[in-house]
C-alpha cells in the first residue's frame, strides 16, 4: 500500500510587474506624471498599478517620488518658456514626447494651474503677493527703485 500525500503548491503571482516593468513605469511616471500612459508603456493596467502601489510600500515611495520629479519637470519647462527658451528644460526632450500624449500643445496655464493645485491648500492660504508685470511696468519699478538708491547716495 502507498502512503499518498497531498502537496500543496502555492503559484506564483502572474501580474506581469517584473522589476523591469516596474522601472519603466516609474521613469514613464516621472516623464509624464500620468499613471495611465506609464501603465500602457509597460503593457499592464493602471488599475493593477494602483494596486501594486496600494500593496507594495516600496513600491508606492517611488512612485511618490516619480511624481516628485515629473513636476519638477513641469516647473523647469515654466521656467525656460518664461525665459524664451522651451523645450529647453529637458535634455532627453525626444524620450520624452515619444511617451507624451501625441498632438496635445503644451499650455502653460494649465501647467500653473496643475501645479497650484499639486501645492494644495498650504499656497491658497498665503497671500499673493506676486502679480505679473508687463515689461515696461518691470522697468519702470527698477528705474524707481534705482533712483531710490541714487537719492540715498547723495
């Protein structure tokens, strides 16, 4: 007689989020700061991206930090469009618009705005003190406070 014995096998998770998948969402992530292109980059759901953030705490930490950096993206192209410079933030810009949604303009607006809101209530509740000035109100408060400091030499 042949003692049986059950043997129980545990399968392996078939979620397809190999440490390459996950490395490629992240840098998609940071480049464009939307979950769902970075999800179709890689061949998977966003939903099983959430899911994953949601389960793997590391996981979620550089997604965080994904994020982090695609706004800090966002504020460097602000910041060389305002100085007439665009696209001029970014030096591997062709990576980056092959993931980029095709035909969507960059507006800057928008971008304040997403980035306004990304700061959240702790900007809404200090005051505004910056306004934007048009060139010849900018050169005119120079040359005022220029006499200001002339008038204090003499």
């Amino acid at each position: 007689m042949t003692e049986s014995k059950r043997v129980h096998i545990q399968s392996t998770r078939g979620d397809g989020w190999t440490k390459s998948k996950r490395a490629t969402f992240l840098t998609v992530l940071g480049e464009t700061c939307n979950a769902t292109i970075a999800a179709r980059a890689v061949g998977l759901s966003v939903r099983g991206a959430h899911a994953l953030r949601a389960r793997d705490g590391e996981f979620a930490l550089l997604w965080s930090a994904a994020l982090e950096a695609g706004y800090e993206l966002l504020e460097n192209e602000l910041l060389f469009r305002a100085l007439g410079q665009p696209g001029g933030a970014n030096p591997d810009e062709d990576e980056i618009e092959a993931v980029r949604a095709p035909d969507v303009p960059f507006d800057p607006a928008l971008a304040i705005k997403v980035l306004e809101m990304r700061r959240g209530p702790r900007s809404a509740s200090k005051p505004k003190t910056n306004t934007i000035m048009s060139q010849g109100e900018v050169d005119a408060a120079l040359l005022q406070r220029l006499d200001a400091l002339a008038a204090k030499r003499t």
